[in-house]
C-alpha cells in the first residue's frame, strides 16, 4: 500500500504540511507563464498548491493517492482531478506547463528521467515544468518512502536532450538553501 493511500499516514502528512506551500514557486512560474494558460500539478496532497494554482490558472491537480485526489473532490467537487504515477502519466491529456512541489524527490534517478521525459511529451510546444526538490546529496529511507537529494548538478543529470533548462538554483523552505528549485522549457539544449 502507498504510504498516502493509508487515511491515518495521510491525514498525518496534511497535518504536518499546515504552513507550508509552493507560493514563491507558483509566482516563479507566472513569471513564464500567461495567466488562464493550462497546468497539470502533480503529487496534490492536501490541495493547497493547487488551490493556488486555480488563482491564475487552468489547474488540474493529479496524485497516485487515490485517497488525496478523493479527500480534495470531496471539498471541490467541480475540481479537474486525474489519478496519475508520476513516472508512466498516463494522460492524453496535453498542458501548458506541470508543476510539483517536493514529489518528485520520491522517484528513483531512473524515475525522475523517464518522468521528466514523459511530461515533455504532454506539453504543448514551448511547455514548461517547474518542479522543488530537497537539496543535498544521496537518498534515505524515512517512514517507507524514499527521499533522493539533489544538487544544480546531480539534478541536470537526470534533465533528457527534451528540455532547456531555464533555472536551476536554491531556495528556502525552512532553511537556507535546503531546497532546489529547476525551471524547464520543453526544447532541446540547456542552459543556466
């Protein structure tokens, strides 16, 4: 069972996640992105981002918890909700950008290429991804899931000859430089 699918873990992680959310990361990418224009959020928990996402934006929120994408429906029925793993995305569906805060750190460096490749190909042309990560080096294991940390360099790594990079660099969520930030445009070549 997924870690998120369990009510009591879940409702944990909600509890625990009060206070924290992708604002700066959101203003970050209406920066590149017009307002009205169309984002697929991935890894929805609680829904707070993608309640600010909604401001702006077209926003459909997606999770591979069952239970989230419920939880948040059951509070916004009229939501555009999608159960989705974030590495096979199994959509038709085609966006203007996708965004994650904090959830793709839970993949594997193998997931994280084939994920990053596979949202280059339900972008529209010229897409973007904006995604966080943990920053530092190596992974653990915490509470059954796993947690892969990155730096600007390990994570160019896992960036596929699909993407430009726009912006790799730190940020703050509890503590100096404890977060990455990585800003994609779907393209080819790269550059910071």
């Amino acid at each position: 069972m997924n870690f998120y699918e369990d009510p009591e873990q879940a409702e944990a992680y909600v509890q625990m996640a009060v206070g924290y959310d992708g604002r700066e990361l959101i203003a970050r990418l209406r920066q590149h992105l017009p307002d009205g224009a169309t984002v697929l959020e991935l890894g929805i928990g609680p829904g707070v981002d993608l309640d600010l996402l909604a401001v702006h934006f077209r926003a459909t929120g997606s999770d591979r918890s069952a239970y989230f994408v419920e939880r948040y429906r059951q509070q916004n029925p009229a939501a555009d909700l999608l159960i989705l793993d974030a590495v096979t995305l199994e959509t038709d569906r085609r966006f203007d950008a996708i965004y994650s805060n904090k959830v793709l750190h839970h993949l594997t460096r193998q997931e994280l290429r084939l994920s990053l490749a596979r949202q280059a190909q339900l972008l529209n042309p010229g897409g973007l991804a904006l995604h966080s990560f943990w920053a530092g080096d190596g992974e653990e294991e915490m509470m059954g899931m796993r947690f892969v940390y990155y730096t600007p360099e390990t994570l160019a790594e896992q960036v596929g000859g699909e993407w430009t990079i726009l912006e790799s660099t730190f940020y703050v969520e509890m503590e100096e430089n404890d977060s990455l930030l990585l800003l994609l445009r779907r393209g080819s070549g790269s550059s910071n």
